[in-house]
C-alpha cells in the first residue's frame, strides 16, 4: 500500500479580498484620516495578504504530509521573520467541495487589526497502489456497533457497487472511500468459458443462462466436448462456473508448471491435499511444508490449521473450499500468510487480544458474501465478489474492536502474492483518489 502524494502545480488561483479591501481602505480614507495613516493601512493590509498568504502555504503543507486528510481543519499561527519580528497572525481553514472534486483554503492574515483574506483552491492527486484493501464486487456494509466497538482499518475501501457506513467506522486512506474504482472480477477460466480444459472445443450455452446442460450439448452434437470439460461431479451433468473453480485448482494450478513452487500441490482428486467432505482444522492438523489443501465441500478452521505458536521459518498457505468457509479466530505469527479462498460465503469472528490476531497476514477471497463479526486484529487483503459486511455486533470494552491493517509484503512482487488468489483478484491496483464518485472528474493533488 503506497499513498504517494504527486505534488505539482498549475496555476494559483489566488481569489484574494485583498483589492476589495484596498478599495475599502481608500473610502475609509476620503472620510478624513491623514496621509501618514493611509500609508500604515496599506503596508499593514499588504502585509496581511503576505501573512494569509503564509497561512495558506502552512495549510497546504499540513494536508500534503498526511496520510489522510481531515477537513475543516483550523491552524491559528503566527508569522514571525527570522530576526523575531512578529508580522502577524493568520488563521487558516481547509474546506472541501465535494461537488466539484476539489477543496479550498481560506487564511485570513491580520496586521495591526487589519485583515486581507486569501481563497486558493486545491484538488486531489493521490495514486494509491497496492492490494485491495477492503473491497466488493456487491455491496459493502461496515458497522462499527460502538465506542466500545468500532472499526478502525485500512482503506480505502472499494467495491463495485454501493459503501455503507454505520456507527463508529475510522477507515485510514480512505475517508473518502465511497467511490466506484473498476475492481476486477476475478475468474477461474484460464481459457474460453466452458472450456474447462482449455482444449479448444466447447458446448456453446444456447439459452445464456451461465450453464451449459448436457441437453443442450447433445442439441449441438457435443457429447464428447461436455463430457471433457464435465469435470466438476459429472453427475451433476452441467458446466458452469463451480465446474471451472474447481477445474482451476485441482488440475491448472496443481500443475508444477503453473505454480510459483514448480511443483505438483497434491491437489487433484486422490492427492494427499485434496479432500472430500466437510472438513475442520486447528492448529497442528496440517504439516508446515503444506503450501495448499483443497477441499470439496465446507470448511470450518479454529485459529489455524498449522503450527503457529512456536519458532521455525515463516508459514505461507492457501487452503480452498468449494463451499462455505469459516474461521474462528484467525492467528498466526509474524511473517506468516494465511490465504482462504471460497466458492461458497466466507466467515471469521473473533476478538481483539484472544491469542493475538493474525500477526501475519491473511488473504481472503470468497466467490460468495463475506461476513467479519465481532472484533479481532488482522493484517488482511479480503475481496468479496457477492456483499462484504463487517459488523463488531458486541459492544464488550475493548475486544469487540475490528481492527484491519494491509497485508505487510509488498505485492508488486509477484513472488510475494499468495499462490491459490483467483485470476485478476486485485493483488497490485493503482488509481486517483476521488473525494466524490465521480470518475468523470480527474483527481488533482495539487493548486489549480
Ligand atoms: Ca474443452
Ligand atoms: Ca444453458
């Protein structure tokens, strides 16, 4: 996650009520004041304009140095020279529109009780660049429950469709987060949509409903086409796309030529890492040098299912479920990585402090919905293609917390994404930071 703030300029729009001042002064002048005090109302009015001037430069470099801007900010300063000459005061304002994707400072200087205010608009230029955060390809709903449990997390969060937020929710990098960037949506397919096995030929789905049936293929006289690409309980006679999740992992990614570890992963059917049924684990069912499980059916995981208390060398493994998959407590140590993939829904609860979180770092992606509950602390990237909710229900002090931070390895290295994260999940995504959903509206950090 990087939030690099391009700072450049343009023009400076400088809307100053310095000359409707000046004019101001001039009148109070006809009514009678000497030449000695129009000449110190002016210095001083030139001078405030200098010193509003400073405030807003003052603004600017306060907003340009965070991570996450808060509006309406108010900085009082003083402008001193360097042989300690007090020149002035200034007060200074940060204030957005959002109609217009933009923001303004309003500093007023004041010399000897004499004011000149200074308005320069800014816009937003921020790229971030990274792994999703928080994201959804159907709606997002965070409910931080109370003081007692908010959610705190990285953003920004990004879904497709609509973010809404309820209750006590901090996002980081994303205060402006209810915004529509193209997120990808991940696929299985590594070839045509059913083509399961990539080989070229295909029943084609006559009636578009997302299903080719054996029915239909017969109708095309695609018998042998269905039933090689039928991979998926042939007995459910129909491709669709479960047929090509699990045609993926069990005979596209276990093939050593298309994993980072150059080896076969044991989980095609029959394979030491490949399960059928239900399955729960905790910790110290799976061996450490397992790098991924697949499982047909549910998965339900208390903490972990490897070793994860002791020493040794970092853990990293991906554990996929063709149906729901649910974690009680997620934990791990430092430099592990955790990644859970579903077909189904995905699940975690938790709470803060309770054998310490995930230490490590944990990806989650779920074809279905995905529910946070409770609290806990987590380095996490999660994308749910279906609705994402994180709701701390509990209101018990401290530990119904939600605390979310990214994932800590720098994903632009591919070596460094999880093996077993879909095709196009948003591991490495880089756009501007819009203050309002409007991508119509190019971003601008900087004076315009
Ligand atoms: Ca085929
Ligand atoms: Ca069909």
């Amino acid at each position: 996650m990087r939030m690099a703030a391009r700072k450049g300029f343009i023009i400076i729009i400088v809307v100053a009520s310095l000359a409707v001042l000046m004019l101001m002064a001039w009148a109070i002048i006809d009514f009678g004041c000497g030449e000695i005090l129009n000449t110190k109302m002016r210095s001083d009015l030139v001078s405030a304009y200098y010193v509003a001037g400073s405030g807003a430069e003052y603004m600017y470099a306060q907003l340009a140095t965070q991570d996450a801007v808060y509006w309406n900010p108010t900085f009082n300063g003083t402008l001193i020279t360097p042989d300690n000459v007090v020149l002035g005061t200034y007060t200074a304002t940060a204030i957005p529109n959002f109609a217009t994707n933009t923001f303004y400072i309003v500093a007023t200087g004041v010399v000897n009780t004499h004011r000149a205010t200074v308005v320069v608009s800014y816009g937003f230029l921020e790229n971030y660049h990274g792994p999703v955060s928080v994201g959804s390809g159907g709606p997002m709903v965070l409910t931080g429950a109370s003081q007692a449990a908010q959610i705190k997390m990285d953003g920004p969060a990004m879904s497709n469709s609509t973010i809404t937020s309820n209750g006590d929710v901090n996002i980081s990098n994303g205060s402006f987060s209810n915004i529509v960037p193209p997120l990808p949506t991940p696929t299985f397919w590594t070839g045509q949509k059913f083509d399961t096995n990539n080989d070229g030929s295909f029943a084609v789905d006559t009636n578009s409903d997302g299903v080719v049936t054996r029915a239909e293929a017969l109708a095309q006289g695609k018998e042998a086409a269905f039933d090689a690409d039928n991979v998926y309980q042939p007995s459910r006679n129909q491709i669709d796309d479960k047929t090509a999740f699990y045609h993926y992992y069990t005979t596209y990614l276990n093939d050593p030529a298309n994993n980072k570890y150059h080896q076969d992963l044991g989980i095609t059917p029959g394979g030491s890492y490949h399960y059928t049924g239900n399955q729960s684990f905790k910790p110290g069912d799976i061996p450490a040098n397992v790098h991924i499980i697949f499982v047909d059916g549910n998965v339900t995981i208390d903490q972990n299912d490897q070793e994860w208390k002791g020493g040794g060398t970092a853990l990293a493994h991906t554990i996929i479920a063709t149906g729901t998959l649910s974690i009680t407590q997620p934990t791990n140590r430092p430099g592990d990585m955790l990644t859970l993939v579903s077909y189904g829904d995905f699940y975690s609860t938790g709470q803060m402090g309770n054998q310490g979180g995930t230490i490590g770092d944990m990806a989650v992606y779920t074809n279905g919905n995905a529910t946070l509950e409770h609290g806990g602390k987590m380095h996490l990237s999660i994308y749910a293609l279906g609705t994402l909710t994180i709701d701390t229900i509990g209101t018990e002090q401290g530990k119904d917390h939600r605390m979310l931070t990214l994932v800590t390895p720098d994903w632009t290295d591919p070596n460094n994404i999880p093996v077993g994260l879909p095709l196009q999940y948003p591991a490495y995504i880089s756009y501007g930071f819009l203050i309002k959903s409007d991508s119509s509206q190019k971003p601008r950090w900087q004076r315009i």
